[in-house]
C-alpha cells in the first residue's frame, strides 16, 4: 500500500504512523503503479500532494497515475513537480464546485508544461538534492525525538499528577460536572483559514494536538451566515467527537480563541461544566487514566470515522475535587509541565524553520535560482 505526502511525495502507508485512511479489504478499487510513475491525488493536487514513486504498490483509485515514456531523471522530477511553483499552477488548474472541493482533470494534467534543463543537469540537482534533504531530515528527526522525548516527561508529570487526585478524592461519573453537551455544525467551508476579521470553523486539528490551536480552522464563506449559538468562546471546554485516528478522539483542551471568530464544528463537543475549572477537567481528560476508560469506548461509525458519545462521556470516572481545589490543583499542574517542558516551544519552532529551509532549498535548485555545485552557470 502507498499513499502521497506533501512533504514526502510516494510513500509506503506502513512507513507512516499518522495515516489514518482505511485500506479497503477489496483490492481491485486499487491501481497497480511501478518506479518511476507520476502520482497524483486528485483533490489536494493543488497543495502539493503529487509524487513520482520509487516503489512498486497499490494506490487510490482515486489518484490520477501517469506511466512514465521519458528518460527524464525521475528524483528530478519529483523535486519539481511538487515544488510551490508547480502547485501553484495546479491549483490554477483544479476546478470544482465548492471551494473545498476543487480537483484537478485527467486532461489538464497532460498539458501541464514542464520546464526541463538538459539530463546531466537533472542529474546534478537531484544528487544534490538527495545529500541535502538527507542530512536535513536527519536533523529534523533529531528535533522531533527531543520533542518526543519531552512530551514523554510532560505524561508522566501529568499521570502523577492525575493519580494524586483520584487518590485525595472520590470517584464519580463526569455528568455529575456537567450541565450538558453541545455539538457543533459543519457548513460548507473553504478550504483556507479565515483572516482574523473573518470567521471560521474549527477543524479537529484545532484541539486534537492537546493545545488549541485557533489558526487551525476552514473560512465560512461570505454568504453564509454565522450560526452564534456555536461561537467558540474564551475558556470554553472542548473535546474532539470524532476522527480517523482513535489517539485524537476525545482530546480535550480550553479554547483560547482571542479576537478570531471561530465556530464549532460537528466534529467538535463543548462540554458545559457546573462548579468545575475547565484547565482542571481538560488536564483530568487527558491523563492516561481517564483516556484509557475513553478508548475502551470509542465505536466506529459507517463512514469508517472513529466517534466517542456524550453518554459514554458522561460516563467517565473523574474524581471529585472542590473547585477551588481544582483550581490550585492546575496551577500547581501548570507550573510542573512548564518546568518540565519548557524547551519544547523552541524546539518546535526550530523544527518549523528548518522544515521551510528544506522547501526553500529544493525550490531554488529546481528552479535555478540557487547555484548547485556541479551544474554550469
């Protein structure tokens, strides 16, 4: 099994811990490619997600595979065709009705003009570019196995923590805080978040990660009208209803919108606590505890997404602490992780930057616009 990654192009789908498509126990729906192939994902070709393979596999039949009748150099063109000067011309020339539903045509794809230097050049750059991106991910993995092994340190802290407290105090159901559970919508979306004047529904990345994150969201266009009852408000509770991965269901942070306008979606609860703190129910659900009794709950739906229900929510054990104990119960929390985590934001960023190097990198070598030892002026 295969599947395209922006970042990567073709991959193997078992190389991937963070693919959450259910391969279909029928294979026929599959299209058998070789090395040296073109895939291309039809509805996200516009934001990168084409790549020539270097494997023999299974993909989508929903992908688009060109068999190659060249001699171009196939890592060249991989480098190429998914660099931003080529997305961007695809989503040029994508269509689709709705905004977030935009694909691009067979046909399109064949008059696609690709601008090729000579074959020793191809070459060149893409040796190059195998050595740079090498050693780049290389250090990107180093980062991510810091980040890693921080937020290793940030369970354990948080799971002691979690432990004192159903140790200090009795347990009961969660309905006992609540006062109920709302749902949100899912309209029609663009597929872009809003600008801050604008608004915007949540998607599950939003709060799936552990933190909220606001700019995670899809713009509502124009026309529609804002549903207010489902505005995101400061220190709202939210949890994710529903994904494909059963790790991000029931994820649970405090919603820190600032001056964004943000909306619920249908994949996303509002828990509406009664005398409880929410940082200190947020912390309760995400302990390895508490998420161990939601796991056991999580059903899959027809649609193959992974849902949690607000009556097994209600269900859950929490203990039940005053909420003024609560409240110094995460402030204490609070100082602990930040002692525990406190390079984690830096490394994260550093991360982030590198991953852009990277990009810039193969941009400017496929482009021209970087001299590449090797490659004549």
């Amino acid at each position: 099994m295969l599947s395209v990654y922006r970042e990567y192009g073709v991959v193997r789908k078992e190389s991937r811990d963070d693919n959450f498509n259910k391969t279909a126990e029928n294979r026929n729906i599959y299209q058998l490619i070789e090395p040296g192939w073109l895939v291309v994902n039809r509805m996200k070709a516009w934001q990168g997600s084409v790549g020539v393979s270097n494997y023999r596999g299974i993909v989508s039949g929903h992908y688009i595979c060109f068999r190659p009748r060249h001699s171009e150099d196939p890592r060249f063109l991989n480098y190429l065709l998914r660099s931003p000067v080529y997305a961007a011309e695809l989503r040029h020339l994508s269509r689709g009705v709705r905004p977030n539903q935009i694909e691009i045509d067979n046909d399109w794809l064949r008059v696609l003009p690709v601008r090729l230097p000579p074959i020793d050049t191809q070459r060149a750059i893409a040796d190059y570019l195998d050595a740079e991106t090498a050693r780049i991910d290389a250090l990107i993995e180093k980062k991510q196995r810091m980040a890693d092994s921080l937020r290793g340190r940030e369970r354990s802290v948080l799971d002691l923590w979690a432990e004192a407290q159903f140790e200090s105090h009795p347990s009961v159901a969660f309905r006992r805080m609540l006062r109920g559970i709302e749902q949100g919508w899912s309209p029609q979306c663009e597929a872009v978040p809003a600008e801050p004047a604008e608004w915007g529904v949540l998607k599950t990345s939003a709060v799936s990660s552990g933190a909220f994150r606001p700019e995670e969201n899809k713009r509502l266009p124009g026309a529609v009208v804002p549903e207010l009852r489902w505005v995101v408000r400061e220190g709202d509770l939210l949890m994710t209803r529903g994904s494909g991965s059963r790790a991000m269901v029931g994820q649970a942070v405090v919603a820190h919108p600032g001056d964004r306008h943000l909306m619920l979606s249908d994949l996303t609860y509002r828990l509406l606590a009664v005398n409880s703190d929410p940082d200190y129910l947020a912390a309760m659900l995400r302990s390895s505890r508490v998420r161990g009794e939601l796991e056991s709950m999580i059903r899959t739906d027809t649609g193959m997404t992974l849902k949690v229900r607000v009556d097994d929510i209600k269900a859950l054990s929490m203990p039940l602490t005053p909420v003024d104990g609560q409240r110094m119960a995460a402030q204490d929390l609070r100082k602990k992780l930040a002692a525990t985590i406190r390079p984690l934001p830096t490394i994260e960023h550093q991360t982030s930057l590198i991953r852009e190097h990277r990009q810039a990198l193969i941009t400017a070598a496929v482009t021209g616009d970087l001299e590449v030892p090797g490659v004549a002026a």
